[in-house]
C-alpha cells in the first residue's frame, strides 16, 4: 500500500512540475497553472500528509528529540511516506512562489528554470539559488549582454541547460541505472557541460570588436558548436532513455558508428576554441592584458587537455585505470583506482578557470598582473598533468586504494 501512495504522490506533483518550468512562456494560461502548482496540487498534498500523520503518527516510536528519534519515527513505512508527502507539497508550492517572484520583478525567465530544477531535486538549494539570483541584478544584465554578444550560443546555451529540468525529472521516476549508474546521470551532465562551455564562448567572442564577429570564421565557428554540441547532447540523452551506453558502445555496427561520429564530434566541438582563441590574441585590443592572457591560455589549454584528455580515454578503452569500484557523489570519478576523467574535466573546464583568474588579477592591477597569470596558468597546467599522472598510476582523486 505504502509503495502506492509513493507512487501516486510522485504521480501528482511531477506533472505540476513540468508545468510549472514552461509557466514563465505561457502568458494568458501562466495564472491557471500557478493556481494549480502553488494551491490545488500541494493542497491535496498536504491533505494526504495530514490523513497519514493522524493515522500512524498516535503511538509511533521517535519524534523529534534526536537524530536517532528522528530515524526511529520516519522507520515506519506509514510516516516515511508522510515525509515525502511533505517535501512534495512544500517544495512545490516554493517553486510556485519562486516562478511568481521571478516574473513580477523581471528576472530573466530562463534563469527560473534551473532554479526550479535545484528545488525539485534539492529544496533549499534551489531556493538560495533563486535568491542568489535575485539578489544580484548583474545576473540579468549578464543575460541581456550574453544574448547581445552572440545571440545564437547564449540561446542554445539556455535551452540545454533548461533541458535539465525533465531530463532531472526522469532521473526521479526512473529507477534504471547502467553499471550502477543513473542512466540519466551522463545526458545531466552533458546538458551542463555543452551549454556552460557554449556560454564562456560566447561571452569571449563578445569581447571582438563588432566587425570581428561577422568573419566568416567565427560565423562558422558557431555553426560548428551548435551542431556538434546539439549532436552529441540529444545522441547521450536518446542513448540514456534507452538504457544504453552512448560511449565504448560497439554492440551494433549502428552504435559503434556513431560512437566513431562522437568522437569526431567532440573533436570538433572543443576545436571551436582555437579560432577564437586566435581572434582574441590578433584583436580584442580592447581587454586587459592579463584577462587577455587568461582567456586565450584557457581555449588553448580547453583543447590542447580537453580534447587530448579525451583521446586518452578513448585509445584506454575507457576512464578507469585499476579496479571498477563505488563514484564520488554527482561526478562518478572512481573511488577505488585512477580515473582518467578528473584530468579531462579540468581540462574542459579551464575554458572558464583561466579566463576569470585573468579577469580577477586585471582588476586588482599593478604591473605583476600578466605575470601572474602566465604564474596561474602554468600551475594549473600542471594540475592537468598531476591530475592525468595520478590516473595513470592507478590511484583514486581521493584516498587511496
């Protein structure tokens, strides 16, 4: 019975959720639905909380006293199931509070989106997140300037990582995993990385003079990023709906073809950093120095560690050097031997690390600040190798085997 009312509850709301992350877009409808997602459905929540309380809470075990109390009460599958009830309807009607928020005072709509995301997963977090978010007007005007740079990444960027939402809704309902892992767990992060990384590059070209972003070099440089980006996050999500493996998936020559395709597709994706890279050295006069340096040492060493990270992994056979064992939480990196993914996330992500400690360090001043980004980028060039040396030698990010 109790798995029956799990199920229902998770029924109810997760439909509210998913109209609730398009309510921003839905103008004369957007009242109705924030009728249903703010009272009706976490109304009818809370009165299942309250029948379910009245009915086992009288004579349970525990209360609230201690942590041990606490498990002792939620131990009865009666008052478990009142718990989630209770997350459920609350976390609800706060993303209902954060989508009307948002709207009256103007925030950006796909910047709600996440911000739902983080609440449905994680409550709290999704609400620190919203006030963030509002507590910081540079957000929007970073919005409206991303768009003005380069309108089609800074689009294609919002629509993966809105893309979270159901993709982290599915994770919830669907309990298949693929070698122990969440089969939704890559598409995430993929939607993540595609759509951060599309993002930085669009920001940087927008520090180009006007004229620069027109060449048809950097017109194909979007063009390659959305394409390849949009091929490798709907082939991973298409991949992780079927319960199959996207990557090292040579069952069928259909999937061995296409992992071939991904290969080449991530070649080229990351590849998009040079041509930037290079327009900023020849042309954005305009940027400090430092923040110069720092921005084209991160596309270089986003493609140089990224990409020859990647082909690493893939000449191995896969990420693991040693044991197959138990992810760190959210990343997966192995636990139990070395993994060669660290280095390649690193390096992926030095696209938007070397860019802000040369932003940061021109901001401060003085004559030392070209220096120490060159000083910063070699050290966290060789954080790469430390973290690829590591991998090799079998030892694990974290403890030891």
């Amino acid at each position: 019975m109790f798995e029956t009312l799990f199920s229902a509850g998770g029924s109810l709301a997760l439909p509210a959720w998913a109209a609730l992350a398009v309510s921003p877009w839905l103008d004369r409808l957007r009242p109705a639905v924030w009728l249903v997602t703010g009272w009706i459905v976490p109304g009818a929540l809370a009165l299942l909380y309250l029948a379910l309380m009245l009915s086992y809470w009288p004579g349970a075990a525990g209360g609230y006293g201690s942590l041990d109390a606490v498990r002792a009460l939620f131990g009865h599958p009666g008052l478990l199931t009142a718990g989630w009830y209770h997350y459920l309807a609350f976390d609800l009607f706060v993303g209902t509070w954060i989508a009307r928020e948002g709207m009256r005072i103007g925030m950006p709509r796909g910047l709600l989106v996440p911000c739902f995301a983080l609440t449905l997963w994680f409550g709290p977090a999704g609400l620190l997140a919203f006030f963030g978010l509002r507590a910081m007007p540079a957000a929007r005007r970073g919005w409206r300037e991303l768009l003005r740079r380069q309108r089609a990444l800074a689009l294609f960027g919002a629509v993966l990582l809105a893309g979270m939402l159901p993709a982290a809704i599915a994770a919830m309902v669907d309990p298949r995993t693929l070698g122990g892992v969440d089969v939704w767990a890559k598409p995430l992060k993929f939607m993540a990385s595609i759509g951060l990384y599309a993002w930085t590059l669009a920001w940087l070209i927008g520090e180009l003079p006007a004229g620069r972003r027109r060449t048809p070099l950097l017109r194909a440089t979007v063009w390659t990023v959305l394409v390849t980006g949009l091929f490798e996050a709907v082939y991973i999500t298409w991949q992780g709906a079927l319960g199959q493996a996207s990557h090292f998936n040579a069952d069928t020559p259909f999937h061995a073809l296409m992992f071939n395709l991904m290969g080449l597709a991530a070649l080229l994706f990351t590849g998009t950093a040079l041509p930037v890279a290079h327009q900023l050295w020849r042309h954005a006069a305009g940027m400090a120095p430092a923040y110069r340096l720092g921005a084209v040492l991160g596309l270089l060493l986003t493609f140089i560690a990224g990409a020859g990270v990647g082909i690493a992994i893939s000449l191995h056979g896969g990420p693991l050097v040693g044991p197959a064992g138990p992810g760190l939480p959210l990343t997966g990196w192995s636990t139990t031997g070395g993994d060669l993914r660290v280095a390649h996330f690193l390096g992926v992500h030095a696209q938007q690390a070397l860019p802000c400690l040369g932003w940061w360090l021109a901001r401060r001043g003085g004559r030392g600040a070209l220096a120490a980004m060159a000083l910063g980028a070699a050290a966290y060039a060789g954080l790469v190798g430390l973290a690829l040396a590591q991998a090799y030698a079998g030892a694990p990010l974290l403890g030891g085997r």
